[in-house]
C-alpha cells in the first residue's frame, strides 16, 4: 500500500515559514492582477462576441488553404479530437464591406447589432462555395453578438462574486468571522491565479472556464474547511496549545488526505485534459492548475491568515465535546 | 455507525437497485423490455446530438412603433371619413416610440381645435389587452397649440411585449415546424427574448431565413401602364398606389389598401399543379372567401397581385369570379422552398421582426466525436482513480471503488429521474465528481488510521473515523454543493449541465461513500472476522 510509505506522523513546521507563504501568495495575486491589466485575457466567443467555425481537416480543407482562401481577418488554426484534426476558424465582425447589399442597407445602430451575424453568414457561404462544403461538413458553427457576449460575462462575474458571498456566510455560521476571511482570502487567491495563468499563457478564457472557477472556488473551501475543522478540533482538546502549534498539527494530520485528494481529482482532470477533446482543454487545464494552487492556499494562506486573527471558537462555553468540558 | 439493521441493508441495496434500473437504459437498448422498466436514456444536449440554438430579441421599439403604425391607420380612417367637413385634418408622425399628431387646419379664430381631436381620439383608444385597471393602450396628450403627443405607459408597453411574444413564439413554432413533428423547443426568455433549440436540424441559415420575414401576406389589385410604372420608378407615383417588384412579374403598380389580408388566410400548404411543380395553395376563411369573390367579379380582366413582405409573387390576370376561397401560388419553387413559404404564410404576420443574439450550431458527427471523447476521458479517469485508491487504500480502497461505481450509476439514474439533458461538460462533471468523490472515503480512512495509529481496535477505530469524519465531509461538500447550485441558476446551456451533474455527484458520492462502503466495510469485518486494516 503506497499509505505506508506515507510517514505516520508527520510534523512540518508549516506555520514557521507563514511569513513566506503569504508573501509569495500576495506576489503572486498582484503579477496575475498585473498580468491581466497589461495582457488582458484571450477572451472566447462567449465573452468577446464573434464567431467559431469548427471543420474536419481534409486534404483540401487545410489551415493555409482556409486562410489564403477566405477573406477578411480570421484566425484559423487546428486542434484534434477523438476522431482526428479539426481546423477552427475564429472572427470578430469582418470589414463591412464584405458583408453584401442587405448588410449595407441597414442604419447604423442595426449595423452594430447585426454585424457579427452578418460576419457568420459570410464565412459559412465562402466556405461553401469554396470548398463545395454541405451544411453537415460544418461541425460547429457558435456565433455570438455583442449583446448576449456582454450579458454572459456580466452573469459570469456575478456567479463567481455570488458564490464567495455564500461561502463566506456559511463558514462565518459554521465557524467565525476570522475562518471565514481565510477561507475567502485563499479562495479568492486561488481564482485570481488561475485568472492569472490564463492570462500568461493566453488561453480562451469563456463560459466553461467560469464553470471551472467555481469548482476551485468550492474545491478551494472544501480543502480549507477540511483543515479548520481539525483546528478547531485540536483547539478543543488542547486549550492551552499556542495558536502555531495548534495549526501545525492540523495541517499535518490532514496532510494525507490534501494530498490524496488532490491526487485523485487531478488524475480525474488529467483524463479529460487529455482525452475530453478541445472543448474541455481550457476547463480541465484550469481546475488542474486551481486544484495545485488551492491544495496551496489551504495550508499557506487561509491557515496562515486564521493564525494572525484568531483561532479561538469558542464563544459559546459548552460545545458538542462534554468529555474535554470541565462542567462548572 | 457499525449497525446496520435489515431495514438499512434493503433501503441502501434498494436504491442501489433503483439507480441500476434507472441507468439501464443508457447502456444497452431497452426498446424490447417489459412495460414497468424505464426505456429512455438520459436526454442528450445540442452539444453531444447535434443540431441548432437560436437566441433571439423582439425589439420593443419595433413592436410599439408597428402599435402605433397601425394607430395611426385607424386614426386616419376614422377621420377620413368626415374630413372634408371636419376642421381638424393631421399628419401623424412617428418618432420611435411616440407618436406626434399635428392640426393644420385653424378654426375661424386662428386656434387649432385640440380639445375636440384629443375627446375624438381617445374614442378610438382601446384599453390595454388583459389589463384591469381600465387603462389605455395610448397615452395621448397636449404636446402644443397645434399638435398631441402619442405615447405608450409602461403598463401598456409591457402588455404589447407580452403579446408580441406569445404571437412570435407560436408563430415561432408553426413556421419551423409547421406539421408539429419536430423535436423542437422554445423557450421564453426575459421579457421579450425565445430561445430554440432545434436537434438534428443542420442548417441555421434556412431556420434564420424563415423567421426573419414580416410574414405579411395581401392581395392588391394591379393598375398599371407602362407608363405609369416609367413614370413611378422615375419618383411620381400615382396617389394611392404602390410600386413593387417581384422575380417573376418586374415592376408593376398595386393598390396601397389590399383587397385581402393575411389575417383572412385560414390554412395554407405546399401542393403540385398539373405539371407537378410545387406550388402553395390556400384556403381563406370565409370572410375573406367572399371578399376574394367580390374583388374577381368587380374586376374582371385585371391582374391581381399576391404579395408576400412587399414583394410580388405572383399576379395572375382574373378571368372569372372566383368563389369558394381556394387561391394557389405557381411559380419555379422549391419543394422546399414552396414547403417554408407555406409555413410562413400560414403562420402569420410576426408581430415585429426578430433579431438573432446567440446561434450555437453543432452537427451530428461533432456530436458523436464529444460523446466518443467524453466516454473515453471517463473510462480512462475511473480506471486511474480505481488504480490510485487501490494502491493507497488496499481492501478499503476496493471499497471505494466500488462505491465510485455505484456512484456513477446513481448519477445517471437521478439524471433520468429529473429528465436532466447530459451536455460535454456535463460529463466532465461527472469525471470530476469521480476524483472528487473520493474524498469523504480518503476522510473516513484517514481517521480510522490515526484511530489505529493511536492503538485503538479495529472496531472503535472504524467507529470513530465514520463519526468524526461526518462533520468534516458534511462541511465540505455542502461548500461545492453551493458553487454548483449558483452555477445551475446563473449559468447558461451546457454549463448548466455541468452543474447538474455535479450537484447530483456530490450528493450521491456522500451517499455512496458514507453509507454504502461504511456497509461493506463491516459486512466483510463481520464476514473475516478482521482484526486490522492494512495501512
């Protein structure tokens, strides 16, 4: 059993390299909130609006081909899938002059508003015709204007920003205010990183990577909550134990299970990295990188911040440990 | 925590028996079963079936401006009819959302007769449909010495939309799917938003083509002369005509007021003439039958246009009176073609034209290729996880695994259970909750090590790890449970799917772990009489 190998007892000074952890946290927070400001993020269509165009790589449909073929400014690039290469071809609005007499007669608020359809219809028809396309030859065809785009981003920032409400209100109720600040500041901690490696590596930032923000986010107070729970454990047992001591313990008792947990979902994530296909790269690359950084901040950040505002708990002077309560 | 009475045993085997009979149906083909076993599995989303997703927008401007367009017809109508006596004569004047009405004719005294027009027009002024407060559907008001100010209160405006969208949606629905056959559907959105979403339909572009027409259907009568029709493309139309062209007749003159309308269209569809073209032919109801009747007897030996959103499709010359209400188009259609023309006319006139927002199209064979994908990416992420926790865990992780898998299926039998649709990302959802799912067993054995660590029995040990452990993976997973749950309301299309699934995997997998391996760890404790845990 690999468990064996695992020391019984491990006793890592965690909380004497605190300092360090946060410092090198906070750094990082701030290069991926510079990154952001000075990169920006390669926003998908479902944010930037525009269009995705998704064909099966043949011998005549090829990216050079699709490029030197079809105008306007497209990025056609290629990607696979379980069942071989795709060319993906990416457009904002195309320059209005491509888009035809309809297009032209329109007024110019319609213009705004049509433009990204009006851009899709054109490619697919260019396509078409040079490339003597039929419509089931077209895998995937997602074009999205500049209305929803905005609303879906909006939506987006109010799940995440919604969700870190929550959680903190249930770790405040199930804890106290000072648990629930290091459970948030690590969760924000971990989204703003895995923010930030999207920004580094310029990968699509859409809807499915907001669906995998939350699940670090959730991944991320889970792992916390595993940890304060075993602090306020120990805190129950051992009342005179310094704060330190208290949380170094803790964490190394679930030390195992950070890690074997950890463990196993990112074999699970690594399964669909690999072999979920294009659509579910950027979700999986995601919750991957979310599930290092918040195995992380778990131990680093959010216990470190409980140490600085307080471990105590108990307010209420009889818990649900009669055993270790000396009755008055 | 170690007892498990015979209620408990046949609940947690029931429900495991349940989730089988549940998931059956996505494994083998249930289609020859008997009658009580579930035949259907699970719903699949656009993304894994293929087809189209159409978001689109009424605009409410364009609906208030047509209200007031046709206000403003029966405004004139009402006063056409004593204008020549009448001191008051107006030329209403759209401005987006209102409307401005001016006098321009003065009475004796030099004032402009604006009390009498505003008591004239609030005659015609219907109430607000469905409404019960006994408001108006305009608001009309003194915007001057000479003029009045049509507006739509905000009451008024959200009664149109309301009924813009139920027009649209069922003629939404009878164009695209004119003989009810299709698997389609259509949701409302907002206030004035429909998304539909069409399975197996390949081709966005014919949906979006058919939805995009006004659907306005007339008949008018031609009056035109070479001459005429030079001298109206040369700008001089003759007054109470129109110029319009169509593919097969060129330019010719219609008669603005139609003889016939869409609204006196009882059915329409696509037929063969004697050559066995495709043609449309339709039946008008009997008002416009004897209309239609009336029109061919007065005009004997005249062209008489049919027309389609402003343009000509046909103008046949009428010979005879023509009774009885069956009027066909010919023309070089298109069985399709002709099909969807028929669709259009028999549906009627959209209320305002839509604007298409979001369009996610993906075919059959994309579809496939995320199924093969997603399976695999699940068969190769179990299999790893199995490996892992068997490695780590020995018989316990054996437990495990088996749990896993009747976490799986208990996923699939609530997904069935609520008719959820299983999207791509769905399916990463239930990957993950496979590594995640883990977790409250990792807790659990956790515990029960550092009990035996710390030189209790194998039995209190396990006691006490199941105990001590409920808090922790209570806390824990309702924590995710949250982030899925504001997914699922906030998210939109295969997002959604990805949170169901989850919400769902975290549930069962406390299920699975904390009850069902708890199960079999005693049994098999009881069974071998053992004394310790290999870890």
């Amino acid at each position: 059993m690999l468990i064996k190998y695992w020391p019984k007892e491990t006793k890592i000074p965690f909380m004497r390299y605190r300092y360090v952890g946060v410092v090198l946290s906070v750094v990082m927070m701030i290069a991926s909130v510079y990154l952001v400001m000075t990169r920006g993020l390669n926003l998908g269509v479902d944010f930037a609006g525009g269009s995705v165009i998704e064909l099966r790589q043949t011998e005549q449909v090829t990216v050079p081909e699709v490029r030197s073929r079809i105008q306007g400014s497209l990025t056609v690039n290629s990607a696979t899938n379980a069942n071989g290469e795709l060319v993906v071809i990416r457009f904002g609005d195309l320059d209005q002059s491509l888009l035809g007499p309809e297009f032209q007669a329109l007024s110019d608020e319609d213009k705004a508003e049509r433009a990204s359809a009006a851009s899709n219809t054109y490619v697919v028809n260019a396509l078409k015709r040079e490339f003597n396309l039929a419509d089931a030859d077209i895998l995937r065809n997602d074009s999205v204007g500049p209305k929803v785009s905005s609303e879906l981003f909006r939506e987006g920032m109010i799940a995440l920003g919604v969700a870190t409400i929550m959680m903190f209100l249930y770790i405040a109720f199930r804890y106290t205010w000072s648990y629930a600040v290091g459970g948030i500041a690590a969760l924000v901690h971990d989204a703003i990183g895995t923010i930030g490696l999207f920004s580094l590596l310029q990968l699509e930032f859409d809807l499915t990577t907001i669906a995998a923000l939350l699940t670090i986010i959730g991944y991320s107070v889970n792992d916390s909550v595993v940890v304060f729970d075993r602090i306020r454990e120990i805190r129950r047992k051992y009342k005179q134990m310094p704060a330190t001591e208290v949380i170094d313990i803790a964490t190394n008792q679930t030390l195992s299970r950070t890690f074997l947990t950890g463990g196993t979902t990112i074999i699970a994530v690594l399964a669909i990295a690999i072999f979920g296909g294009p659509v579910l790269q950027g979700m999986s690359v995601a919750m991957i990188w979310g599930i290092i950084i918040g195995t992380y901040s778990s131990i680093y950040f959010a216990a470190a911040i409980v140490l600085m505002l307080g471990v105590d708990i108990n307010r209420k002077p009889v818990e649900d440990t009669p055993g270790f309560e000396a009755m008055p | 925590m170690l007892q498990f009475p015979a209620w408990k045993v046949l609940l947690v085997f029931g429900v495991l028996i349940w989730g089988v009979i549940m998931a059956l149906p996505n494994a083998v083909n249930m289609s020859n079963a008997p009658g009580f076993l579930p035949k259907k599995a699970v719903n699949l989303g656009l993304d894994l079936r293929g087809g189209v997703y159409l978001e689109m927008e009424i605009p409410a401007t364009e609906v208030i401006s047509s209200r007031l367009e046709v206000f403003a017809r029966d405004v004139r109508s009402a006063f056409a009819r004593t204008s020549d006596r009448d001191p008051i004569f107006f030329q209403p004047e759209l401005r987006g959302r209102t409307m401005l009405i001016k006098l321009s004719r003065p009475d004796a005294d030099g004032n402009f007769p604006v009390e009498d027009a505003l008591r004239r027009l609030d005659r015609i002024n219907s109430p607000i449909e469905g409404g019960l407060g006994g408001g108006k559907t305009f608001d009309i008001s003194r915007a001057g010495p000479d003029s009045l100010l049509v507006s739509v209160s905000s009451a008024s405006e959200t009664a149109m939309l309301q009924d813009a969208l139920n027009k649209t949606m069922t003629i939404v629905r009878r164009r695209v799917d004119p003989d009810g056959v299709a698997e389609i559907s259509l949701t409302p959105s907002g206030t004035n938003r429909i998304v539909l979403e069409a399975p197996g339909e390949p081709d966005p572009e014919r949906l979006k083509d058919l939805l995009s027409r006004d659907g306005r259907m007339t008949f008018n009568l031609v009056e035109s002369s070479p001459a005429e029709i030079a001298s109206a493309q040369a700008g001089v139309i003759k007054p109470g005509f129109r110029l319009l062209e169509g593919p097969e007749t060129g330019p010719l003159l219609v008669r603005e007021i139609p003889e016939v309308v869409g609204s006196d269209i009882a059915t329409a569809s696509q037929g063969n003439d004697d050559a066995n073209r495709p043609q449309i032919n339709f039946r008008l109801n009997a008002n416009g039958a004897r209309k239609f009747y009336e029109t061919t007897r007065n005009n004997s030996g005249k062209l008489f246009a049919i027309v389609l959103d402003d343009v000509i499709m046909s103008a046949p010359r009428i010979n005879e009176p023509i009774p009885g209400g069956n009027v066909r188009i010919t023309g070089s259609f298109t069985i399709e073609q002709a099909q969807d023309l028929a669709a259009i006319i028999a549906a009627g006139e959209m209320p305002a034209k839509v604007q298409f927002l979001d369009q996610r199209v993906v075919s059959s064979t994309l579809g496939e290729d995320s199924i093969e994908s997603g399976f695999r990416a699940a068969i190769v992420g179990l299999a790893l996880v199995a490996v892992f926790m068997v490695l780590a865990y020995g018989l316990q992780g054996m437990f495990a695994v088996f749990s896993l898998m009747a976490n799986v299926i208990l996923i699939f039998a609530a997904l069935s259970l609520v008719g959820a649709t299983l999207t791509l990302p769905g399916i990463a959802g239930i990957i993950l909750t496979i590594g995640m799912a883990v977790d409250a067993n990792v807790l659990v054995f956790e515990r029960i090590r550092e009990e035996q660590n710390n030189g209790r029995s194998l039995w209190t040990a396990v006691q006490a790890g199941y105990e001590r452990a409920l808090v922790t993976i209570l806390d824990a997973n309702v924590t995710t449970l949250f982030a899925a749950i504001i997914l699922y309301t906030l998210g939109s299309g295969p997002v959604k799917g990805f949170a169901v699934t989850l919400a769902f995997g975290i549930v069962t997998s406390v299920f699975t772990a904390f009850v069902f391996t708890r199960m079999l760890t005693i049994f098999w404790m009881k069974a071998f009489k053992t004394k310790s845990f290999a870890v």
